[in-house]
C-alpha cells in the first residue's frame, strides 16, 4: 500500500490554531502566560502571529472576517485549525469530492488564497503547504518584528500534541464520520469516565500521519451539570475545548510557567500521590517534584522500561477554552487513567466559581 493510498491528504500535524475575541486583550495575556511571543504581524489585516518552538498561535481580529463573526457568536474562543498538507490546492479538492463545506477566507490583493472548509462549531479547518524554496505562509503574508526570534524557546512547549471536540450527546458518530470521510483519520482508542456527578464519553481520531490527534467528548450524564454541558452553554455551541501543547522537560516547562503567573486547575488530592507507586509501580518519576507542581502520571510500568505520560491543566483562559501541559516518556496513550482525577479537579474549579457567584449575588 503507498503513503499516496494510506494519507492521500498529505496530511503532516497541525500549522496554526486561529483564535479571536470581541476586543483585544485576553489572547495576548493568555498567550504570553504560557510563554508565546509575538513575533509577525499580517501584511494588511489585523491578524498577529505568536509562536513557541513550533508552534503556531494566530490571534485574528479583522473586521467583517470569519473569525469576527464567529466571535460575536462564541466570545473568546478557538475558530480555526490549519492542517500542514503536502498540496493545498489538491488537499481541497479532495475535501470538496468527499462532501466538505467550503469556506471563503477573504484575501486581499498580493496575499495567498488561504483554502478552508468549516469545521466543529462552524470554525474553519485550513489546508496549508510549503511554498518553493521552503517559504511559508508567514514568510510570505506577514512581517516579522524586529529582531524577533523566529522560534522563541518561551516556556519549552515545542508542538501541539492534540486538542479535544466537546459535543452535544448523540454527535459523536457525526464527526468520527467526518474526520474519516474527508481526511481518513480512524479511531485510535475509546474510553468511558465518571466524575462526581459528571460524565465522559471520549473517542480518540487520529490521523493518517499520526501528528494530528482529536479525542471527541460528550457529556456521559444526563443531568445537565458537568464541564461538557457547562462548556456548550458558554460557548453557545460545540467546539474546541482544550488544546495540549508538548514539551520534553515538563517539571522545568511548569516551573517557567509559575513564574509566568499562569493558573492552574486544583491539583488532585494527597492520595492520588500517596497511591502512585502502588499503581504505578517502579514508574521512576520523583514524586515529591511531581506532588509540588500537581502533575498527574498515566501509563504502564509492566514487562520492561516504563511508559509514562505526564499531565497538567491550566484554568479557564480563553472563554471556556483551557490547556493541557504534557510529556510523552513513550506513553501514546490520554491520560484515561488520570481522567476521574481531572474530573475531580474541574469538578473543584466548577463549585469554586459557583461559591464566587454566589457571594457576589
């Protein structure tokens, strides 16, 4: 079988995450808590580029744009994706023949023809590729700062490990069908978590290339009151939840993040530290350093060297959008085994915000 057959998209990870917002200021600050920095600013559009190893963060707020629009709609809020392509044009037709949604990105004269199709939420899914000579999109429709580092170290965050859907109950099939019609991804695991009194029904698309992950995730109750149905509500509809950004120094990328005066979600409980060693037997993490910054471990230490994936969540930091902080140490698993103390986390930041409203009222 060629690479042709099993990836006819080319597809290879993830180029941007597009965000917006009514008004200027809760990007930026939450952009820069977790280390990024401005480094281009569109040619003609009020679009800026912010970037940390190889990662890419658009903040988008021209007007009477898609992403305008979707921010009027959704507030604060992620309202694109682009997936990197091998042949952008050729990528886009191949969507179209296989039912996708086309959707117009204006462009202004000397700038590149950006092709999309609408995506969860009615956010956009671009298909972007590589120019001659190996120019990018930004080389050629952005001016850099001066003196800006083309690929700032920032918090040691070097590339998007996956970012989740969060679906009203019943949709789960609706995109599992989409992302494997038009771009071949297949199911790569599936699990089912009870919080408190909350919960998840999850399944992970992946990929042909493996670089771009998609956990699909309803709410598993049916009593209205978790995160999903709490994050549909705010967000006025389905769409990205959280984004996972990789590193390979977790405890040094944390510890630079503390100092950045990001906030974190409430750390699970002292037993879930007291009962690491007994789950994880011989799983080789110092675990006072991992008690200390409330990272969470998953993964298997059976039958050889351990697999392990480390894990931590930020709040709330764009409209209802969080973040996850992780280290792969060969574990390709989501943290399933992690995911009731996550539960038990938001769960903690849900009642605290309610106890907040409730004495402001």
């Amino acid at each position: 079988m060629t690479t042709s057959t099993i990836n006819p998209m080319g597809l290879d990870g993830f180029e941007f995450l597009e965000f917006c917002a009514p008004e200027k200021g809760v990007l930026e600050s939450a952009f820069e808590r977790m280390g990024f920095s401005p480094i281009a600013r569109h040619r003609s559009k009020d679009v800026q580029l912010w970037r940390q190893g190889n990662i890419n963060f658009i903040a988008n707020y021209e007007p009477k744009s898609p992403a305008a629009y979707f921010a009027a709609e959704h507030g604060p809020s992620a309202c694109g994706m682009a997936f990197r392509v091998k042949n952008a044009a050729k990528a886009y037709d191949l969507a179209l023949e296989r039912g996708a949604e086309p959707a117009e990105v204006p462009t202004g004269p000397m700038e590149l023809r950006l092709p999309a199709i609408r995506g969860i939420g009615g956010s956009l899914i671009y298909l972007i590729d590589r120019h001659a000579h190996g120019l990018t999109i930004y080389d050629i429709d952005f001016i850099y700062e001066a003196g800006a580092e083309l690929h700032p170290p920032g918090a040691g965050f070097t590339e998007i490990d996956h970012l989740t859907h969060n679906l009203y109950n019943g949709r789960i099939a609706h995109w599992e069908d989409f992302y494997s019609r038009i771009f071949d991804f297949r199911e790569l695991r599936q699990f089912d978590v009870t919080g408190e009194y909350s919960g998840l029904n999850t399944k992970v698309m992946v990929a042909p290339d493996g670089k771009i992950r998609i956990p699909l995730n309803e709410e598993g109750g049916a009593d209205g009151k978790g995160q999903i149905a709490e994050y549909l509500r705010a967000y006025n509809g389905e769409g990205i939840q959280h984004i996972a950004l990789a590193s390979n120094d977790l405890y040094s990328s944390l510890d630079k993040l503390a100092k950045l005066d990001l906030a974190f979600a409430p750390p699970p409980p002292d037993t879930y530290y007291e009962q690491l060693d007994t789950r994880l037997p011989g799983h080789g993490e110092p675990v006072a350093d991992l008690r200390k910054r409330g990272i969470l471990v998953d993964g298997t230490t059976g039958g050889g060297d351990p697999r392990l994936l480390m894990q931590i969540f930020s709040r709330l930091m764009i409209g209802p959008v969080f973040f996850e902080f992780i280290q792969r140490k060969g574990d390709e698993g989501f943290g399933e085994g992690n995911i009731e103390a996550l539960f038990r986390s938001i769960e903690e930041d849900q009642r605290q915000r309610e106890v907040q409203a409730d004495s402001q009222d």
